[in-house]
C-alpha cells in the first residue's frame, strides 16, 4: 500500500488508531511517544483497550481475527444520504391518503417509474395512511421514496407475495416456500432483474438471484487477475482497457477441486483442511464467490479498488473482473412505517410473504427511518452490496427474519436498529432468528442494535468475516440452516461489546465455534437451549478477551473505530 493509493502511511495509521483509543479511554489525545498500555483501566473504571485492538491498528487490513470494516456502507460509510430534488408528489399520480380504500400502489409506482424516466430524483408521500394492495418497486437508479417521518407516513400493506406474485418454492426442493427469505412488499431491485425473477418464479423454474442472473450466467469476462493477497487496494490486471474509475466490476473466484478457497474462507489450516467439503452441496452452490466493488483508479495495468480485497487471490481460483446485471445504485427508502394487516404468523419456512423492505443487486442503496411491523420478514440484503440501513425497526406481531443478509451480500452496514418484543405470543411450529447472515455473505456490520428478541442468526452457508458491535440483545432466538449448507461461521467473526440481557451463550460467545474469531467485551453468559459444537477439529485461533465485563471494551463500538482510522 501506498500514500498514492490511500493517502495514508503505515505509521500514520498506527498513530491515528493510537489517538481514537486514546480519546475512547481517556477522554484525551494520546501521543506515539506514551501510547496507551494495553487493557489499561482509567482511573473511574472507565474502559480498557484490549490487546487484539492494538495488534488490528498495526496490521489493520491483514488481521488474522478481525476484518477491516472500515468502509461498510453506502458510499463508504458516508454519514449523510444524498438529498435529491423533488420531482414527484404521490398525490398528483392518485394516492389519496386516510380514506382506508383507495388501493394507492399503482399511483405509488407511477411516481417512481417517472422518478425513473427523469433520471431519478425524490417521490414524496406525504403524512397520512395510503392503503397498498400491491408491492412498491424502486427499479431505476438514483430514485428516492421519501415519506415525512416513520411515524408520519404509513403505508398500509394489505396483500402479500404469494397473492401478488405467486407460489415461489425452493431452488434445493421440498415444499419450503422462498417467501420466507426473499422479496419485499417495498422492493428495490433493478427493473431488468426484477422482471426475469418474477418470469421465473412464475414459470416455477425457481432462480438463482444474485448478480449474474436466474442461472448465474449473465456475464462477460472484462480481464483476469494477478495474484494478490488480502487486504491489498490494488491489483494488476491482464487487460486494463475495459476498466474506467467509477466502474462496477465483480471480482469473481472460483473454488478448485481440492476447495481451497472454501478452506481459505476458513482461514486455512488443519481444521479446514480436513473438514468433508464434497456433501454440502448448497454451500459448493453459493460458489463462485462474487464480491461487486467499484474502480478507484487505473494506471497502466494497476488497478486501485475502492475497498481492500476480501480474499487472496490465487490462480488456482482463476480471480478475473467480470460484468455482471445491470445494478440499482444511488436509490433508497427514507421515512415511512410499512404496516402489513395483521395476520398469525406462519408455520417455519412456509411464509406467504408479508415481507418488509428488501435490496436486491442493489449498491450503494440505502434506507433511513423506517419501520415495519405485522411482517413475516423485516428487512433483506439479497447479493446486495455497499448499502447501508439505518434507523430502522421491527415491530409488532413477530417476524420470522427480522433481518437477513444473503446470497453473497458484502459490505453492507446496518446501524441503529431495533427489533420490538413482539406482539403477541408466538404461535406453535413458528422461528425466531434476529439477525441473520448466510450464504458466502461477508464484510457486513451490524452496529448500535437493540434485539429485545431474536439472536446473532447463522443459517451456515460459511458467511465469513462480518461484525457486530455495541449490540444489546435478550438472546432467545434460535439458528437456523441446512446441514448441506456446511460450517456456520468463516475466519474473522467479531462480536465487540455484545450486552445479553440473559445470559444466554449461544451465538454470541464464538470462540469455541468460530474459527480465527473474535469475541470482546462481552458479559457472563452461559450455555443452554440450542447448544452447538465446531464444524473445525483442533485450535480455531479464536481470541476472547474482556469477558464477563459490560460496556468496558474501548473503542465501544468496532465500526466507528475502524471508519475513523
């Protein structure tokens, strides 16, 4: 790395990490002469910096335990949105607030499709409840739906994904329902994208949904890759010419017979390295990896990307920048409740899809102050990637996935977040999860979040090197995931000041599960309800370090440590 690419030298970095501590504990700067002493107690008892802290800021993008997401989110992690003007008011397409029967969805979708022929631009709802008997699609770039405040504007959902679109089964068989993972009653995908899926579930040839397409076909080589290592900013590429700043590429990796890159994505050595690949065939469908990012700059054949390289790239794995579908970048949902009518929640995986907000090959997409209650999925990243929720919240009845993170989404952020105790009790034969991260999913960040029910969900699938920081949660929620889809967590798992309101261990206390895990400042709890063992033999490398204390770990919050480095 050099000041060229990023700006910033090895020793700067190291001082400014040094300074961000340094103000986390004491309140004051700190200078490299008299550094910080690792697990150091102010004086009132006010924080201690653990020593993995200190090893991250000297090797922040190579960790062995903690990945560096420091540019999770839209844009980067930027603080603000984009204020787009004003192009459409609902109203002057026929939404009529507060009558409870003018069905307002079309009127809706013929602002943003307009919003869409302009170039983009911002659709207002005003305050007021607008019935919705059909979904809300956002399917051109740089389009915004923006209501008056979640407590303002209410949108209220009467119908659900089967009625509207269909029975969508599942691409592994049985008679699970797709609905219980996939899709939103407000849906943000590119239209092309959107139209293909929705051909192909009516047509029940149940689709792959990621970014190359219903078959995972829909892309063109643009060059191939020299090998590199994790971490690095930049690359050098065979055929610098179809690449330009600003373009959106996939890195894309294959897996080799041996499944290398799987045991790579473990972080290698003898527990991964023995572990039965050949019969997790759900997993081995997840694979190739493809990690969209965009272009910084190109000189020569030297390629600067806009975040460091998530793996290693190796010529056994033939790493190459491929197109890919038509993304939806610079478009979000800002300041509204989505409200389904209020139904018993359904058997597990057999959701009809009362669903909430969902982005889908969506980048640098973003929703702020929304909430979504009566849903049987809250929110969802599908092969979503850079996009950042924020202030959001599920409330009322209970939700299957409150969350979830899935099929190869990567460096998203999602910050101050709250999921309600539900409603009403749950019925029998229903899940809880919470938070959930599957699929070759990595870089994510859930940060600030109040979980008054739910757990850190793994549905396995080998999400790898993803963190949750500053996170208060009553950990009753349970996992879920096929045993075809092999381990529940990669290398670089972090949870850092974790606060488990009942003590519960599961899912929170990772370092007899995880490999090449971190577990930081996190109370007592102990083991009972859903109890798993390691899906590696031997040492995991995993690192536990300020156990059993509350709110004492500085930096407080991981992420924000990271993003002010």
């Amino acid at each position: 790395m050099s000041k060229e690419h990023v700006r910033i030298s090895r020793r700067g970095l190291l001082g400014s990490a040094i300074a961000v501590a340094a103000v986390a504990v004491t309140g004051g700067p700190a200078t490299a002469a008299a550094p910080l002493r690792t697990g150091a107690a102010r004086p009132d008892g006010g924080g201690q910096v653990p020593a993995v802290w200190r090893e991250f800021t000297r090797a922040p993008f190579t960790h062995p335990q903690i990945p560096y997401v420091g540019r999770a989110g839209h844009r980067g992690g930027a603080a603000r949105f984009p204020r787009r003007p004003v192009v459409a008011d609902v109203r002057a397409y026929g939404a009529v607030a507060d009558d409870g029967t003018t069905d307002c969805a079309p009127a809706i979708n013929r602002a943003i499709a307009a919003a869409g022929r302009a170039g983009g631009g911002t659709v207002l709802i005003p305050p007021g409840t607008f019935r919705i008997d059909g979904l809300i699609r956002i399917g051109h770039s740089n389009v915004v739906l923006r209501g008056a405040g979640s407590d303002r504007t209410k949108l209220y959902a009467t119908k659900n994904l089967t009625e509207l679109i269909g029975v969508y089964g599942s691409r592994y068989g049985g008679d699970k329902s797709s609905w219980s993972w996939a899709g939103g009653l407000i849906w943000l995908a590119p239209t092309a994208r959107w139209d293909s899926l929705v051909a192909a579930v009516k047509a029940k040839a149940w689709p792959f949904e990621g970014w190359t397409g219903n078959k995972r076909d829909e892309w063109e080589t643009l060059t191939t890759v020299a090998p590199a290592t994790r971490g690095s900013w930049s690359v050098t590429v065979a055929d610098p010419r179809p690449l330009k700043p600003g373009r959106l590429v996939l890195l894309r990796l294959a897996d080799d017979a041996g499944h290398t890159l799987l045991e790579h994505m473990s972080g290698g050595g003898p527990g991964p390295e023995s572990y039965y690949w050949d019969d997790k065939t759900k997993l081995t469908s997840y694979v190739p990896y493809e990690w969209p990012v965009r272009i910084a700059r190109v000189r020569g054949r030297k390629v600067t990307l806009e975040r460091p390289l998530p793996l290693d790239l190796r010529p056994e794995w033939d790493p190459r920048l491929t197109t890919h579908v038509e993304p939806l970048t610079g478009s979000g949902v800002e300041g509204l409740t989505l409200e389904a009518i209020e139904t018993p929640q359904s058997p597990h995986l057999l959701d009809k899809g009362y669903n909430g907000v969902v982005l889908q090959c969506a980048y640098d997409c973003w929703v702020d102050d929304v909430t979504v209650r009566h849903v049987d999925n809250g929110f969802g990243l599908v092969a979503a990637s850079a996009c950042t929720l924020r202030r959001t919240r599920v409330a009322g009845r209970g939700s299957h996935h409150p969350y979830f993170c899935r099929e190869g989404s990567h460096d998203n952020l999602v910050e101050d977040f709250t999921i309600e105790q539900r409603t009403v009790p749950a019925p029998p034969n229903t899940q809880l999860h919470g938070i959930n991260v599957e699929g070759l999913s990595s870089y994510n960040v859930w940060s600030r979040g109040d979980l008054r029910m739910g757990t850190f969900d793994s549905h396995r699938g080998l999400p790898f090197a993803n963190v949750r920081t500053d996170i208060t949660v009553n950990n009753d929620g349970r996992h879920g995931g096929d045993a075809s889809a092999g381990p529940l967590f990669g290398a670089r798992f972090t949870h850092w000041n974790i606060r488990v309101t009942n003590g519960r261990a599961g899912l929170m206390k990772i370092d007899g599960l995880a490999p090449y895990s971190a577990t930081v400042g996190l109370n007592e709890v102990t083991e009972f309800d859903q109890i798993d063992v390691p899906d590696f033999t031997g040492d995991l490398h995993s690192r536990l370090e300020l156990y059993g204390t509350t709110d004492v770990v500085r930096p407080r919050n991981l992420h924000e440590a990271q993003r002010d480095l």
